[in-house]
C-alpha cells in the first residue's frame, strides 16, 4: 500500500467519524464520505468494503485513540502540561460525540463497542487499580456504563450543567466535577462492608430457593 493510499484511508476514515457523530450511521451515506474526504465512492469501498466495514474501522480508531489520550494523560504526567488539554480537546469532544450516537444508535456495531469499552476498562483495572474490586468485570461494566450514561443523557445533564457538555464551559465543568466524584470515598466502609454482605445474603437466598425448585 502506498504512502498516498494510507493518506486517503485515513482521510475517509476521521471524514467518516465527523459524520457519524454528527448525523448518525444512518443519516449518513458512502457518498457524504467520499464528498467530504474529496475521493470518489469507489476509493472508500476499495479501502473498506462497505459502510459497515468503515464504521467498524472507525469505531477501533476512535477506542485506540481515546486510550492513548487516556495514557499519555495519567501515565506520561501530561495533565499538568499546560499546552497538552487544549491541544487535544477538539478530539476529545469529537470522540465523545462520536461515542455518544454509537451507543444510542442500538446497532449490533454499538454493543460490540460498549463491550469493547468494558473490556479495556478492565484491562486498564487489573494493570492499575486490580485492588479497587473482587469483580473487575461487574465493576468495568458499571464504570462504562455511568461514563455512557453520561453521554446518553447529554442534554439532561448540559441543561443542569447551564452549558453544553461538548463545549467547553460545560466540558470543564463536567469533567470537575467527575474527578471529584472519582477521588471521593462517598460510602463509610461500614456501609460499604454491610452492603456487600447483603448482596452476598440476597445470592444465597436466590440460590437456595433455586435448589428447592
């Protein structure tokens, strides 16, 4: 493959991923794509194959860079450069509007990528944090699924936030308020200990009433 061949498949690829967080799989057709990133149909089912084999390019894309952001932010130290938020900003925003209509849309494409996201939470959990829980799968879920829920519930929470959480007045504030949120203890560990015992007793009691049957 040539260098002008990558240059024109990545080209329809973040043309494709604009568009999709835009107007949606659906509002959006292989000649949209082919407009906006200056090739001909052609070219994009020649890279492709199809505007299923797009999306799923762009969906792998759109996970791979949110984790190395994700990366270079806690691991490399970036968070404090003052330089490194600003500069990635724009596709951070791109990405989570992106995310957000991939997980609403109700496709095969965005379960496949909801279970990619929880998968690699709890890849990034048992490098990092493998003491934070005794179920690192349950707890991914959950993590993903109050991140999406987020996302989902965007103009609930922009309204609440009195600006838009894909803008950045609302985005800074969103993101605030998620680290303290994440860097607070908001149950005792008392409270916490009995509310694992009783789910612990609620399993038990299920699983008797099973045996009984």
């Amino acid at each position: 493959m040539t260098d002008e061949d990558l240059t024109a498949r990545a080209r329809i690829r973040d043309a494709a991923i604009r568009l999709f967080a835009d107007r949606g799989m659906d509002g959006t057709t292989v000649r949209d794509i082919a407009q906006a990133a200056g090739v001909s149909p052609g070219l994009l089912r020649h890279h492709f194959g199809s505007k299923e084999g797009l999306r799923e390019a762009c969906d792998q894309h759109v996970l791979d860079l949110s984790m190395k952001i994700k990366a270079e932010i806690i691991i490399d130290g970036k968070m404090a450069s003052p330089g490194f938020m600003p500069s990635v900003h724009p596709t951070v925003m791109l990405m989570y509007r992106y995310v957000t209509r991939a997980l609403l849309d109700g496709s095969p494409a965005a379960a496949a990528m909801f279970d990619d996201m929880v998968l690699i939470a709890e890849q990034w959990i048992d490098k990092f944090a493998p003491d934070i829980t005794q179920d690192r799968r349950g707890f991914a879920a959950v993590l993903v699924g109050m991140q999406s829920g987020l996302l989902a519930m965007h103009d609930h929470v922009s309204r609440n936030l009195g600006a838009d959480m894909f803008a950045t007045e609302g985005y800074t504030r969103l993101v605030e308020a998620m680290v303290d949120f994440y860097s607070s203890t908001l149950l005792d560990p008392t409270l916490a200990a009995d509310a694992h015992r009783a789910m612990q007793a609620l399993r038990d009691n299920h699983r008797g009433n099973q045996k009984e049957q």
